[in-house]
C-alpha cells in the first residue's frame, strides 16, 4: 500500500517519512487511533515503504519487486501476527484468509476478522504459541530487502503472552521493525507500551472521509456527504454504511421502477405514501442513491460491468440496463436532481415520488417521443 492509498492523516504520514529521512525511525512502533481511522493502512505503507528498493522522500515507487510484493502482501520480509482461532494453528497457516481480508478492505475490524476465519462463537487470540514463532521468524536474516518488518495487528489481543515479546521489542534483530497496532495503548501491557514510539491516528475529516468515499465506491457526492457525516471519522464504518444502505435501497428501487413500468398506479401511490413516511433525510438518501444507480447505469451501458460493483448491483442493472435505452438516462439524471432540488424545499413527498413515477412510466416505455420536463407537482 502506498502512502498517498492511506485515507488522510497527513501529519502522522510525514511523521513517519520525516523518521524514515533522518534515520530516526525507532525499531518498536505502535500505531493507536480509533476504529476506521487507518492504522492497519498505516503499517502497511510504511512496511512498503521499508522494503521498496527506491523509495522517494513522498512515497514508496510503487513498482519496483518490492513494492509489487508488498502491495500483493506476499513480500518475504513483510510478516504478519493477528488474532487466530484454536492454541494449535499459527497465523502463518491463515495467510491466505488474511491477504483476502486484507485485499478487501485494510480498513477491516475484528467483527469483519472474524467472519473470514468463520469464527461463529468461538474467541481468536494471540497465543504464545504464535509469539514464539514471532521471535522465530524475526530471527532469520531478510530475504530480500534491506529490512524486516512485523506488524502485530490487534495487539490488545496478546494478552499477557506479550510478555515473551518483551526482549525482542525492546532489542529486535538487526534492520528490524515491529509495528504494533491497538486502539488505545491502555490495552497493553504497560511493559511493552514503554518500549514503543507511539503514533496516534485522529478520526478521518468528514471532506477526506467524503472524497474517499467518492473515490473507492463511486459514492455521489452528497451520498458520500451524508455517510462521512455519520460516522464520524470511521472508514470502516462508512464502507459498510455504503454497501449496507445499498443492499436495502436496491430492493426498493427495483420495486418502484417494476411498478412504474408495469403502470401499476395503486402500487406505485402505496410506494410514494411509504417512502414519505421514511421522512426527508432517507427520501434525500433514497434520491441520491438513485442517481449513483443511473451513473453506474450509464457505465454499465458503455463499459460493462464494474469490479466495485457488488452482485446485487450488478444483477440490478443487467435487468434495467435492457428496459432503459442509453438515450434516456440523461432525461431520468435531470428528473432526479429536480426531484432531490425540490426535496430540499420541502416538497410533500408523496405528491413528488407519485408525479415522478408518471413521468419514469413514460421513460421507461417511450422509446422514441420525447419527455416532457418534470413540473413542480
Ligand atoms: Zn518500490
């Protein structure tokens, strides 16, 4: 992961880069910061950067072997500890469950963890086991670049195990870096916070949340607006606001355009009734939602399907992509925004979904004649 993929923290970035410059970077790290805030992120561009073979002053180069390595989170030298399930398995037998998280998403928490090692009730911990082969693997010469690296993800969940860690991150083999991670420093073992450079990661800004949303899910922006609003910093927290808000919102929009193409009056006068009352902010989230469905739509009818695209998404616009000609989706673009302008005014609302039903009716039928421009219901 480079630097510049890491969501905001900018003080805490040329923190690191400045250590890194001036040769100063202490051999114990320890990254604290709530959740969603990047620290994972973090270690990881910084362990890119420790094994990239021509790292500038901003960034790791991003192409040379290690850098290719890193990013694929296959480097020799980049070794991983994290909580695991069962005192018999080490991580190094999940590796490949643990790049997949990591390919998903670095911004993963232990709920999101536990669900790729199948967990179900049963509690994952750091065992001292696994903080022997720690110190085992630490103990071998780099294979390939001129540093190793150990990032101790969830480090709270060493327990007191971390107590066999002590003399290696307090005197780690030569060119070795550990990066552990934690939310709260309180959480360890005060003989090892002790032993560590601490680096605290803030909440991510609402505008660096927004544009990261923008970015990674071809969010619009005031969807991504309002998900950065609620929650408050946490990447995390937003990415599953997104995909969860999208599940949802895909059924009821594929509901409504059923019933507008079918002319179904009645159901389509129960929908406006029930989206009113869903109250202004969510008909505003419904709208832009929809909006983000035409955009992937329009894309969808030009480039094909989409790698950011979940299934339900996917199976959403195979359906409608056949119904509504690429001519058309301009005209439903503008009738949206009108309908989001006139939300914002306080429009009744089941007055609005109901008239801009007629006119999706007329779109999604008409193939030649063209439409009239939505009027203020
Ligand atoms: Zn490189």
């Amino acid at each position: 992961m480079l630097f510049k993929e890491v969501i905001g923290q900018a003080p805490a970035k040329q923190e690191l880069l400045n250590k890194c410059a001036q040769d100063h970077l202490g051999h114990a790290q320890l990254f604290c910061g709530p959740e969603g805030s990047g620290k994972l992120s973090m270690a990881l561009a910084l362990a890119q950067y420790l094994v990239c073979e021509n790292p500038q002053a901003s960034d790791s180069c991003g192409t040379c072997a290690g850098c290719t390595k890193a990013q694929k989170h296959i480097h020799p030298d980049i070794h991983f500890s994290f909580p695991i399930i069962g005192n018999d398995v080490l991580c190094s037998d999940v590796l490949k469950t643990w790049r997949e998280a990591l390919h998903q998403s670095p911004y993963l928490n232990m709920e999101d963890w536990l669900q790729f090692l199948k967990a179900d009730n049963r509690q994952a911990n750091i065992h001292k086991k696994e903080c022997v082969d720690i110190i085992r693997k630490l103990s071998l010469k780099a294979y390939e670049a001129r540093h190793k690296v150990l990032i101790i993800w969830q480090a709270e969940y060493l327990g007191k195990e971390g107590n066999v860690l002590l003399k290696t991150i307090e005197e780690p083999t030569p060119n070795t870096f550990i990066i552990l991670i934690a939310q709260q420093s309180g959480s360890l073992l005060p003989t090892i916070v002790s032993r560590t450079h601490q680096l605290l990661l803030k909440p991510i800004d609402s505008p660096t949340l927004a544009a990261a949303l923008q970015e990674k899910l071809t969010c619009s922006p005031s969807r991504s607006e309002a998900l950065a609003w609620q929650a408050k910093g946490n990447f995390r927290k937003a990415r599953q606001m997104f995909f969860d808000e999208t599940e949802a919102w895909s059924k009821v929009l594929d509901d409504w355009l059923s019933f507008c193409y079918q002319h179904n009056l009645a159901a389509c006068l129960q929908w406006s009734s029930q989206m009113h009352a869903r109250g202004r902010e969510k008909q505003k989230n419904f709208v832009s939602f929809t909006l983000d469905f035409v955009q992937s739509l329009l894309n969808y009818q030009m480039l094909g399907a989409q790698a950011r695209l979940n299934n339900t998404q996917i199976e959403l616009l195979k359906k409608w992509a056949n119904i509504l000609p690429l001519q058309r989706i301009g005209q439903l673009n503008a009738l949206l925004n009108k309908s989001f302008f006139y939300l914002e005014r306080n429009i009744h609302a089941k007055i609005l979904f109901f008239n801009l039903s007629l006119q999706l009716h007329k779109l999604l039928q008409t193939k030649h004649k063209s439409v009239e421009n939505m009027s203020q219901p």
